[in-house]
C-alpha cells in the first residue's frame, strides 16, 4: 500500500526495576524521547501512576513540559491523565497552559486509571471510576472549546467554570481516550469525536476487539453527529529488534524477567501467565511481541495493520526496557532506518525508481559519456597541435 502512512511513536509508562537508581531512570526516560526525536519518530504519550513502584512518572503534564524544551519535532501526549483522580476544571487549565508552553505540540489522553493501588489510596472505588471519566470528560470538551459550565455531581462542583486562556491549537488540542479491549473507551471517543488508543496486547483476539471498538466508536460518533477518522486512532504494542533474531532474545535478558514479575506480583492485567517459563517465546507466539530483526517487525506491523480491519494512524511501542540503555537506543534506530520507511508511503520508493532508470541506462549513458570525454580530449589535442 503506497499510500498508507503509520505514524510512528512510544508509550511512556514507564517501566523500572526496583534496583534501578531512580533519578537516572527518569533521566533517561528523557534522553529516550531525545533521541527518538532525532530519529522522526512523530509521537510520545506519558503515563500517570502514583503506586506499584515500578511506573514512576506521576504526572505526565510537569514531564512533557521538560521533554518538550529538549526535543523540537516529537508531539508529546498524557498517556493518560486518570480523569478520576482530578478536579476537571484545573486538569484542563493545566493542559490548556500546556499547549500553548509547547506551542501546540502536546495531546490530551485520558482514562479512567489503571493502577487500582491509585485508587485505592485515594479512597475511590473502582467501580465508579469509568462512571467518572464520562463525567469529567463531558465537562473537559466543553472547556477545552471555551465554553463556560456550571455542573455539580457527587465529587466536583462548578460554577461558572471557564478557563483563562483560549487553544493555541486549532481549532483544539488534539484528544483520545484510553480504551482497552472493554467499549467504554470507545464509546466515550465516539460520543465527543476524539481519538482512540488501544491498549491492552496485540493478540489475534485483542486485534479483533480493537476492530469492533473501532466500529462502535464509529456508531456513537454518528449517534452524536461527530466525524470519525482512523488517522486518530492508535495501537500499543510491543518489539525490540537487532541485526539477528538471537541477538534481539539475547538483548531481552536483561530485563524481561523484572517485567513479567511486575506483572504478575503487582499489576492487575497480566500480560504473561505466571505459569510460562519462557516469556520471550510467549510473547512472540501470542503476537503480543516482536522480538527479532526489522523484517520480522515489519511482519508484526503489518499484522496489526490487517488485524485493524481498515488501518489505524500511528503504532506505538510500549517502552518497557528489556534491554539495557545501548541496546534499546539501537532497538529504535533500527526501526526507524529500516522499519518505518516501509510504512510511510514507501518512502524509498522514489529512490528505487530513480536508482533502477540510472541501472538501465548504465551501459548506454557510459558509453555516450566516454565518448564526450574522448572528443573534448581530441578537439583539445589538435588545437594544440594547430
């Protein structure tokens, strides 16, 4: 497909182990968008978490705001903002503010919370937590479009509420919400005609939920009078790749175990059954993962491309530090040289045709271009000779 364009991006929980020193870790969470950012790649969304010990970003906007004066080109994105946990009136100021310190290039993504450590703590139950996304997020799209909202419910209270500064983006900064293999994302991205990301693995079953999400966002954007586009929507996945499929399970060691026992001590979603002894392999048979060299992960995009239903706008990988610090910076350079050309309108198309014309015309042009260079020699010799 010729004209297809898949943006390219990360999704910053982030993940640390325990023995990791953490001020260097948060470091290098920036130094990662960095170097992201001089490879093209085009976008990076933050995560919220306040318990677990392992996510230790707790607030994306203060980050992003740092990120931003490091980078030039990458858009940053709150991936997410647990709505729940906030007043809606002044998480949408602070966004506001941040789009104009980041001159339009922060996204707003939001969610109900994850981490139900979070909530706990907060004294929220969970069940009313994607009751209470729909509520801030009805609130915040009015604020966001400058509009003024006296609204009152069980847990904020507004009264005449409008923000202080209009969008520096226009005609808004761009939001999504969270949604996981359950409708609610999607119903919530339908109703206010915003965009989806997709979070929850890259199985064949998952895929096939994220394709029926897709349509009932496409169902409830109608219903409320919305327009829909796929260039919105977002899907998180998993890869790590080398020059050898070896090479790339090697690379892994180093921190894959770390992650999986997160996963299963502490996080509410297990990514990897506590009864698999090798992970790497169930990642990659499960389609959850690539693990291996560019092709294999052109393979596992072009996978989740099909499974889409249709295509989608960006692929992001969840970055979840496998690898030690060197590995992974090649990891993304990789990707970026050899991956992500074949997915950008075939970017190296117009070299290749370029490259082959000069190939057919080799033998040709060489002889007429020896023969220009004999007869400059031969009209130069015999002026000389004259």
């Amino acid at each position: 497909m010729n004209d297809r364009f898949l943006r390219t991006g990360v999704f910053l929980a982030p993940f640390h182990a325990l023995n990791e020193n953490p001020t260097l870790a948060l470091e290098r969470d920036m130094d990662l968008l960095v170097h992201l950012d001089k490879l093209n790649y085009h976008e990076a969304w933050v995560g919220e978490h306040h318990s677990g010990g392992f996510e230790i970003i707790a607030c994306p906007e203060m980050f992003i705001a740092a990120a931003a004066e490091r980078t030039k080109h990458i858009r940053l994105g709150t991936g997410v903002v647990s709505l729940p946990y906030h007043n809606p009136f002044t998480v949408a100021s602070r966004m506001m503010m941040l789009d104009h310190l980041t001159r339009g290039r922060a996204m707003f993504g939001v969610g109900p919370g994850s981490l139900i450590y979070d909530a706990v703590k907060m004294g929220l139950k969970p069940a009313d937590q994607r009751r209470k996304l729909d509520e801030a997020l009805e609130v915040i799209m009015e604020l966001m479009q400058s509009r003024t909202v006296t609204r009152k419910t069980d847990w904020f209270d507004l009264r005449e509420a409008h923000l202080q500064l209009a969008s520096y983006s226009q005609p808004m900064m761009e939001m999504a919400v969270a949604a996981n293999r359950s409708p609610v994302g999607a119903t919530a991205a339908g109703k206010h005609g915003i965009g989806m990301l997709s979070i929850g693995g890259t199985s064949d079953e998952a895929l096939e939920k994220y394709a029926a999400n897709w349509n009932i966002l496409e169902e409830n954007a109608r219903a409320a009078g919305k327009t829909t586009d796929r260039s919105k929507w977002r899907i998180v996945t998993f890869a790590h790749v080398a020059p050898t499929r070896e090479q790339a399970r090697k690379d892994v060691e180093f921190g894959l175990k770390n992650f999986t026992r997160y996963f299963t001590e502490v996080a509410t979603f297990p990514i990897i059954p506590p009864e698999i002894d090798d992970p790497c392999e169930y990642l990659i048979s499960q389609g959850l993962a690539c693990i291996g060299t560019p092709d294999d992960c052109i393979r596992h995009f072009e996978r989740l491309w099909k499974g889409s239903d249709g295509g989608f706008g960006a692929v992001l990988l969840l970055a979840h530090n496998w690898a030690d610090w060197d590995e992974t910076r090649r990891s993304y350079e990789l990707m970026a040289r050899h991956v992500h050309p074949h997915f950008q309108r075939g970017s190296n198309r117009m070299r290749v045709h370029s490259y082959d014309d000069a190939k057919v015309k080799h033998e040709t042009a060489g002889m007429e271009s020896q023969a220009a260079v004999q007869a400059a020699i031969d009209q130069y010799a015999a002026k000389k000779g004259g």
